[in-house]
C-alpha cells in the first residue's frame, strides 16, 4: 500500500458524512437524516438533492416537497427515530423501571434504552433490544429491557451435578432416555436423536428450571463447570471428534463469564428445548453445532454432535472427574432494572405521520446520592 492509498483510506475511516436540518425559529440544528448528499439545489422554488454514491440501481435525485413519501430517500425508506435523555438530578442514582409515551399514531412505536453504568470516558454502554408498547387509556406503555451488568449474578445460576449424559436411542442401554420406547416425553428418535441431549443429574438447592420456550427462541444456555485449585472454571461446552473417530471432551474451551457478557455473546452450543426440559431428575436440553470443535474433514458435526458429546461425557465423568451444569438465562428474563446517574431512550416509529406530546420515564432513586456530599 503506497502513501497515497493509505492517506485515502484515513480520510475514508476519519471523516462520515452526516445531512443534519436547521431550524431557523429555533436557531438550531435539530434534525439528522439517514441520507448522504452530495450537492443541494433550487428548481423552480422546490429543493432538489443529489446522491452520488448510490448503488446502480438507486435514484439520484431527490425531490424534498409535500407529497413525498414520508422517510423514504433515493429510493430507500428508514425508520423515525428520536433519542431523550432522562437526566434529571444527574448526581442521584436511579433505577429506570417503565416508560410511557402520550401521542398519536404510536400503536408500532419501539424503544431502546441505556443508562450509564460506568466512569469511562466514552461512556461505552451496553446496546439493547428494542421493545414494543401496548396502548392503554390512550397512553402507550413500555418495558425496558433488563441488563445482567448492573447484577450480574441474576441469569447465572448453578443447576446440577451431572451423573450421566443420555440420548434418544430405538435400542436400551446405560445411556439412552428412552430404553427403546417410542415417544418419549414428546420427543421421538426420528426427529430429536440428533440433537437433543438428556442430562441425569443430581439437582442444586433452590434450582428452578426455567420453562420452555416456543418454537426456536432461546431463552436460556447451558455451559459445563470444572473443579479446578482456584475453584470452578465455566467454560463452553465443546467436544471434539478426532481423526480416528474417537471423541474428547474439551476442557480447555472458551472461559465462560455469566457476569460480563451480554446473553447473545454466550455459547450457545447447549440451548432450551421448545419442549418438556425437566423430568424427575433429568434435563433436556438442545444441541446446536457450534457445540463440536474440531471436525476431521468430511464428518458432519451435525449428525455426531450428540453421540460424540454423550460419549466424551460419560468417559470423562467415568474417569472420577466431575462436572456440574451452569444456565445463563436471557438478560430480558432474569437482568436487573438498568440503573445509572442518567439515561438515553432512543424510539422507533415506522415511516407514517406520528404526534409526540411527552416522553415519561418511571424511577426510583437509590441510596447513592452524591448531591448530599
């Protein structure tokens, strides 16, 4: 790369164009749009905008007039969205608990919010799903989504002891959960012997098994724990099918940290069923691929993953080692209230006319005070 290029590509990552609308009776800049241009014009009293960068296929011109198709620019239509900071007494902790917003036309309004949880600088804070409103009273009410960083102990929970590892099998055996009958708590070997995994356990106090969700949604994943002289490790569950098709457990996978990772970013090699999860003492849990490290070329992870992790298992836990099964739960089911000094709420409205009168935020202060000194 010569000088020239690489002086082209700072300028590329150092400056973003940005289309930002001044407001004259306000004085301000209080808009910015999803659009880049590259040249405004007057025709005839009606402002005209040019894109050059647009794809072959995009329009290049713009016509900004009344009868223009509401947030749709060159051809691409975005969302509307506006950002409020909740600010009020910043020096006074809080606890962010609802929202509500009074308008019109909000009925498929979403909203995200984050509360800052942290000294840096940047205030680099963690990104959240947007969530929806249900209109009551002619008020639209909303949740927030609840975060695992301000108590992250809460979707981090110690489930069993494991004894044995089981799949579905046609023929009995040590270690098959169904000792040939057909079906077998709803599940059936033509449709769940390649990827569910029954764990037989001897359960923690005070464990509750969460319920199972519909269809694919995950909700909750499972990750192995590993008495090690500093204590349990939690590392993701991983085996691996070797070249002469013997299998290994890993016990040198990821580290697992229910504490500083938001739920997307956890493995998800062992995730909810959409079926019956607890019986007796077992849980039922399913396989994904990623649970299979490494693969000899030509092997199909998703046909061994399950007999290669029941057998790696049992050899390991046959071997007198012992291993213990961990769940991290989805922040929005077991997360803390988001809580910080202040907040940004960003909402979204699909491209049609809306009114906003008022943005509530519902909180409750904390003990942390720091206006008392």
């Amino acid at each position: 790369m010569n000088r020239r290029q690489v002086a082209d590509q700072l300028l590329d990552n150092t400056f973003k164009t940005m289309t930002v609308a001044f407001k004259t009776s306000a004085n301000a800049w209080t808009s910015r749009y999803s659009f880049d241009t590259s040249c405004f014009a007057h025709v005839d009293n009606v402002m005209v905008t040019f894109n050059t960068e647009v794809d072959g296929g995009g329009d290049i011109v713009y016509t900004h007039d009344v009868d223009a198709n509401k947030n749709s620019f060159y051809g691409e239509v975005s969302d509307s969205q506006f950002t409020v900071s909740f600010n009020d007494n910043p020096s006074k902790n809080k606890v962010y608990k609802a929202v509500s917003l009074e308008g019109a036309n909000l009925s498929e309004a979403s909203s995200s919010f984050v509360a800052n949880l942290s000294p840096d600088f940047n205030q680099a804070r963690e990104g959240q799903v947007f969530e929806s409103f249900l209109e009551k009273g002619g008020v639209f009410y909303g949740g927030l989504t609840k975060s695992n960083l301000t108590d992250p102990t809460n979707n981090l929970k110690a489930v069993a002891g494991i004894r044995r590892v089981k799949r579905l099998t046609s023929t009995p055996g040590p270690t098959s959960a169904n000792n040939g009958l057909l079906s077998f708590q709803g599940y059936t070997v033509q449709q769940d012997s390649f990827n569910k995994i029954f764990f037989e356990v001897t359960p923690y106090p005070h464990y509750k098994q969460l319920g199972s969700a519909s269809g694919d949604q995950v909700v909750s994943k499972y990750v192995l724990g590993f008495l090690t002289e500093n204590g349990v490790e939690l590392r993701a569950p991983r085996v691996d099918i070797n070249p002469d098709f013997t299998f290994s457990l890993d016990t040198e996978s990821d580290l697992v940290s229910g504490r500083q990772e938001t739920f997307a970013n956890q493995p998800d090699g062992l995730v909810n069923t959409s079926g019956v999860s607890k019986y007796r003492d077992h849980i039922v849990v399913r396989a994904n691929d990623s649970l299979v490290g490494n693969v000899p070329f030509g092997v199909s992870a998703n046909l061994y993953k399950v007999t290669a992790f029941v057998t790696a298992m049992n050899d390991y836990i046959s071997a007198g080692n012992e291993v213990m099964l961990f769940m991290i739960t989805d922040d929005r089911i077991n997360g803390a209230d988001p809580r910080g000094q202040y907040g940004d709420l960003t909402v979204s409205i699909p491209a049609e006319d809306f009114e906003i009168f008022a943005v509530n935020m519902e909180y409750s202060p904390t003990e942390l005070d720091h206006s008392k000194g």
